[in-house]
C-alpha cells in the first residue's frame, strides 16, 4: 500500500571498517533531521520494543493517531500491518524504543530516515527467544546490558573500538529479567564502537551464540 512518494530519501556515506580478522563493512550515513510519522493501527496502541524485533522486549505502547519524530530507521524481524509487510523498524527517541514502520504513516513505503547506529542509543538482540538485548549509550559511552530469559547463560555485547582494538565485553551475568552497565574506557567524542550481542557463558574467551548482527554507533 503506498503512503506517498514525496519526500526525497535520506542521504548516506559508506564507511568501511575492519574490526576483526575477517572484514566487516558496516554503513553509516551521516547525521540528519529526525523525521515524523503518524501511528496508524485499527484502534490498539502500538507495542514499542527495545530492539528491532517481534520478540524483543515490550516497554511501552502508544496510542493510534500519535505523530512522533523518528531519529533513525532499521531493518528488524518482518511485521504485517497497516501498511503491507515490512521488515523496517522505526527509533523513537521520546519512546526509548522501536516501532514497526508497518504501523506508521510516513509518506513513503520506504525508508525515509537514517539507518540507525549514529549515537541514537540504539538496541539490538539475538535470535530466537531474544536473551540477550543491549544498548549503547552514546552520551556517556557506557552498555546497557539485558538478560530476558533464565536459559543459563549471561547475556553479553561483544565490541571493538576505533583502531579495531578488541573484541571487548560487556557482560550481564545478573539473571534474567535484570540489566548490567558497562563502561567503556578511553572513547573521545567521535570515536566509533561497533557491537553485537549474543548470550555465552562468562570466560576471558568466550563461545558467543545467538549473536545479533553487527551495529556501529558513535561517542557523543
């Protein structure tokens, strides 16, 4: 279902960064104006998700006819809606989380903001049942570690820093339904940090399992 095709899509740069011995390449476009969009549900509020994902967790809704400023945009477990079947999620600053761009009036069927990763406090979390979420917080450089499901294992966001040094750790061994914060030391404004998140036991080497795909964000 088309929802307008006015609006000029957002610009973006490819940065290419080698973090690990196998390549990785991670787009980042630069920093632009948050968008708005208009919720559009059959009447229920909408979830709101602290990752991009069906079974990531619920912290919030938000009634039907709300227009919130999304800051960025990311690609996420598929939801059908209001507007067809998409797999794009939207970042809600004022919501603390994602929404699926499934529900939302925007103007376009496509993307219409940045991909997110560009100091945003953006969240991602495994596969399956989701154990292990996390969020960067870019004002501070500091994890935000979740552990959702008692499975046995520490939820944990794996990450190299600008340079490529690492991989680091930042670790929630607390049990599930808590979170853990993890400084990051020695990042200045500017300072890329990329991350995934999985779920392992706790070791100076981990096995990490159920990992996220890989996120670049930045020190504010």
């Amino acid at each position: 279902m088309t929802r307008g095709a006015n609006r000029r899509p957002a610009g973006r740069a490819l940065v290419l960064i080698a973090v690990v011995a196998s390549a990785l390449a991670v787009a980042v476009p630069p920093a632009a104006a948050a968008v708005s969009g208009t919720v559009r549900t059959a009447g229920d509020p909408l979830t709101v998700r602290r990752a991009a994902s069906t079974s990531a967790a619920a912290i919030g809704t938000v009634a039907n006819g709300t227009t919130v400023s999304i800051d960025c945009q990311t690609t996420g477990t598929p939801v059908s809606g209001t507007y067809g079947t998409t797999t794009l999620w939207d970042y809600v600053p004022s919501l603390g989380g994602y929404v699926s761009d499934a529900y939302m009036y925007t103007g376009s069927d496509g993307q219409v903001a940045p991909d997110c990763g560009v100091g945003t406090g953006s969240a991602q979390c495994s596969t399956g049942q989701c154990a292990g979420e996390a969020r960067f917080r870019s004002s501070d450089a500091h994890f935000v570690v979740y552990d959702r499901v008692p499975d046995g294992k520490s939820g944990v966001a794996a990450y190299w820093t600008a340079g490529g040094a690492g991989p680091f750790y930042a670790w929630n061994s607390g049990g599930s339904g808590t979170s853990a914060e993890h400084a990051v030391p020695g990042l200045e404004p500017g300072d890329w940090i990329f991350y995934k998140v999985c779920v392992a036991d706790r070791a100076a080497d981990p096995d990490l399992r159920a990992c996220s795909a890989g996120l670049t964000d930045y020190v504010a």
